[in-house]
C-alpha cells in the first residue's frame, strides 16, 4: 500500500496497532528494549506513532509494518505497509 508522499529512505517499524477509530488512521505502540546504563538491565519503551491506512484496513490488535513517509499532517508521518 503506498501513498503520494512516499520517500526513498524512511524508517520502518513493527508494532501493533492500538486504536483505529479515526479515519483513514491509525493509532501503532512501537516497543523497544533498552539497556539501563547503570544497572544494565534491559527495559521495554514504547511510543506510539499515527499512520496513514488508507480504507481503514487494519484492526485493533493487529501487528503491522510501517514506514516513514512526508508529514501528512501535524501528527502523522507514518504509512501503513503491510499486515501481519
């Protein structure tokens, strides 16, 4: 699935979709471990992005891939790839 704004070059992330009320968005928390520098502990960070999906495809739930596209809107620089 692409949109016009596509770039060469951007990030893709995995995570899984956590809210798809809005239309032709969706809402995806990204985690990520972290290593703690003093205690050297690994710890799970996460941050949730809004991505562009087109038709309302996806599903709460969901695991999806998505890539960094041009700023749609204010908030909204992602484009959903695919759905796992």
């Amino acid at each position: 699935m692409s949109t016009p704004n596509t770039t060469g070059n951007g990030r893709v992330l995995r995570g899984k979709v956590v809210s798809s009320k809005m239309t032709d968005t969706i809402s995806v928390a990204v985690e990520r471990y972290v290593k703690h520098p003093k205690y050297k502990k690994y710890l799970k960070r996460t941050k949730k992005f809004l991505a562009h999906d087109a038709g309302n495809t996806a599903k709460v739930g969901e695991t999806v891939e998505i890539k960094e596209v041009n700023p749609i809107s204010k908030r909204k620089s992602f484009a959903l790839v695919t759905t796992k």
